[in-house]
C-alpha cells in the first residue's frame, strides 16, 4: 500500500459524514466556537471524504520517459 491511499484511508475515517457531531463535540470541548454550519459541513466532509476515496482507488500512475 502506497502512502497515497494511506493517506486517503485516514481522510475517509476521519471526515465520514456520520463524523460531523463527533467533530463539533470536540471543537466546542476545547473551548472554541466551531467555524460552519450543520450544512456547510455536512458538504466540506463529504468533499473531503470524497477526495479520500479517489486517492484510496486511483491506479498508481507510472510516467514513462521515451527520448
């Protein structure tokens, strides 16, 4: 396994859209005033999630050089 999809596995689990009460709770547990809105959120961790997946499932890409 490539560090790629190491890296897209951990932005799957972490930004799961299920995820999003989870991430408020500890935003707000640290003192701080979480920065969006249910919805807007909802679409940023989906885009993450969704970024997570295309780097989990892409082929690894080889460049060939012909001189």
């Amino acid at each position: 396994m490539i560090l790629r999809q190491k890296f897209g596995i951990f932005l799957v689990i972490l930004f799961l859209p299920i995820n999003g009460p989870l991430w408020r709770m500890g935003v707000e547990s640290a003192g701080m005033r979480f920065p969006f809105g249910d919805f807007s959120f909802m679409v940023l961790s989906v885009a993450i999630f969704t970024i997570g997946c295309v780097l989990i499932f892409t082929p690894k890409i080889r460049f060939r050089h012909n001189p």
